[in-house]
C-alpha cells in the first residue's frame, strides 16, 4: 500500500462519510500535485506533520465541506522538526469547514515558497493559520469567497485571519443582540421602511440600507438571533415577496412566544 501511495498523483476524496483517516499515519505521498477532499465529514484532520513534509511535488490543495474537521495538518508526530515546506504549493482552498480552528494547531514554521492564491470562505471557527511563524512571501492577498469578489490582507497570512475572525465575531455579537433587544417579538408593522439600518463588513466599511433593504436585514438578524437559520436563510433569498416576508415575521412571532 505504501508503494502505492508514492506513485499517486492526483487523489480525490469526495462523499466518504465514514472516513476517519485519510492515510496511514507515516504515508508518504512524494508524487501527489493535486490533492482534493470533498463532504467527507468524519474527519478531524487530514494529514501528519510526516506526510505534509512529503507532499514535495504538491501544488493544488482543497478542502471542501467537511463539518468535523478541526484542522489541516493534525498536531502529533515528531516532536524534534518543528518545519514542515510545501514548496511547490500554489494554490489552496479551505471552504465550508465549520470546526476549522487553524491550517494547524502546532509551533510548526510553515513555509509556502510558491503560494500565490488562498481562499477561505464559510470557515468561522478559523482563528489562527498556525500558531508557528508562516512564510508566504508570493501571496499578498487572502481571497474570502470563491469567485475572487472579496479578499482581504494585513501584513501576513495569520494576522490576515486573525483579524478576520475578530472582525467577524464582534459583528456577529452585536447583530444578536440588537436583534435580540429590539426584534425578539417581531411584528412586520412595528418596522417602518424609512427606518434605516447601519451595516459594517469585515474589512470595516460602514453601509446604510434603507426601505426593504433594511426590513430584510432586521428580520434576518432577528431570526439569528432566535436561532431560526431556516427561516434567515429564506430572508436573504433575493426573491422573496413582500407577502413571504409577512408570513415569515408571524413564524418568528410564534418562536418568541414559545421561547417566552
């Protein structure tokens, strides 16, 4: 099996539910350029320190909608190396991964010599790259969705994150509990649609939404805030009609009064 592993060159993972372990523990994958994992959600980490050290002809990395997994390279192994290098890695993807924590959890010294595009989207758990030093001298800038529309840097990769992920849960805090002070109950009446509502992304830009705008934003926060993901995911479908939106503040009125 080992042999085997060092000829492969492209490995695709998709679907496999049950898979808790990717590889051996000392696999070594010296050939592999393209490495993609997709909704395999038992895994907590994908490779060890000694198989990441192997991956030297690797140059394409995604991971993609695993709900279990805590980080990338798994913090265990030899304790005396503390560098792992992906030379050849250009380009790595890290999208819809719930758990994520970090790239790896570890004093490792990352080194991307060839890194020019990193995406990381739909990962809020994400607080850190790794909690070693992280070089990454070709990549100025850290995309935040996959199309390329929004993207983000501050200096290096890991402050990059971690200014994300403070950006990201200081709003998500405030935006609970406003809507959670001023929404608990909603009703669509008490809402008038000249009343503006303030908005600020994760780079810090401050927007102003008015009439329906603003009514979809309010009702999506309210619904957060009382933990009715469905029915936000139905607020922020672009669609809705002004009657849906009725049907869904009643729904949310129903909520509050059970929660009451």
């Amino acid at each position: 099996m080992y042999s085997v592993l060092r000829n492969v060159e492209i490995l695709r993972v998709w679907n496999c539910h049950n898979l808790i372990n990717l590889m051996p523990f000392s696999a070594s994958l010296e050939n592999l350029t393209t490495l993609n994992i997709q909704c395999c959600h038992r895994l907590i980490n994908l490779i060890t320190p000694s198989t990441a050290r192997s991956l030297v002809q690797l140059t394409k990395m995604s991971i993609d909608g695993c709900k279990m997994i805590t980080e990338i390279v798994a913090n265990e192994g030899d304790a005396t190396r503390n560098d792992i290098i992906l030379s050849k890695l250009k380009w790595l993807l890290l999208h819809r991964l719930p758990r994520l924590t970090s790239f790896c959890s570890r004093n490792y010294a990352f080194e991307f010599p060839s890194l020019e595009q990193l995406i990381v989207n739909e990962s809020p758990g994400m607080e850190i790259f790794s909690r070693g030093v992280s070089s990454t001298p070709r990549l100025w800038k850290m995309q935040l969705s996959v199309d390329g529309n929004d993207e983000c840097w501050d200096g290096d990769v890991n402050t990059t994150i971690q200014r994300i992920h403070r950006t990201s849960a200081h709003h998500q805090s405030t935006a609970a509990d406003v809507a959670d002070v001023t929404y608990t109950s909603l009703n669509i009446d008490d809402v008038p649609l000249d009343l503006p509502a303030y908005f600020t992304d994760v780079h810090g830009h401050s927007s102003k939404l008015y009439g329906e705008t603003a009514l979809f934003f309010r009702l999506c926060c309210s619904a957060l805030a009382l933990l009715q993901f469905d029915i936000a995911a139905q607020i922020v479908e672009l669609s809705l009609s002004m009657r849906e939106i009725f049907l869904l503040s009643s729904k949310l009125n129903v909520q509050s009064s059970k929660e009451d």
